[in-house]
C-alpha cells in the first residue's frame, strides 16, 4: 500500500498512525467539531462526504486504501 485514509480520529487512530504514519494523507471523521482541524500537524480531518468528492480515487485503486 503507497497512501491510505484512516477512518477515524480517535485513540486508535495514534497507533495506526505510529505504523503508517508516512502512508496516511487524510482521516475521515464523523465529528463535526474535528472536520477541517489537522491532526499530527499536516494531516486533515476530513468528513465522509468530502472523501467522497475529493479522495474516491481510492476506491479504486490497489496503491491506495482505507484504514
């Protein structure tokens, strides 16, 4: 896997980000209040809707996918 969207931005999202750390371009979350921030510093917090309009590339492609 080159890049990949983590879906959710919560204490598990810390972990997975200390293995893909290089690989994650954006997180996915459902909380408003997150959606727009950045987390470790450069990567955003989108919602589920902008995933759809901005990242579906993802969907479908085998360099790509959703953690």
């Amino acid at each position: 896997m080159e890049k990949c969207v983590l879906f959710g931005a919560g204490k598990i999202a810390s972990k997975i980000h200390e293995k893909y750390k290089e690989e994650i371009v954006a997180v996915i979350d459902n909380d408003p209040s997150k959606i727009g921030l950045y987390i470790w510093d450069d990567i955003p917090i989108i919602s589920l809707k902008d995933y759809k309009d901005d990242y579906s590339f993802f969907a479908n492609n085998d360099n790509y996918g959703i953690l």
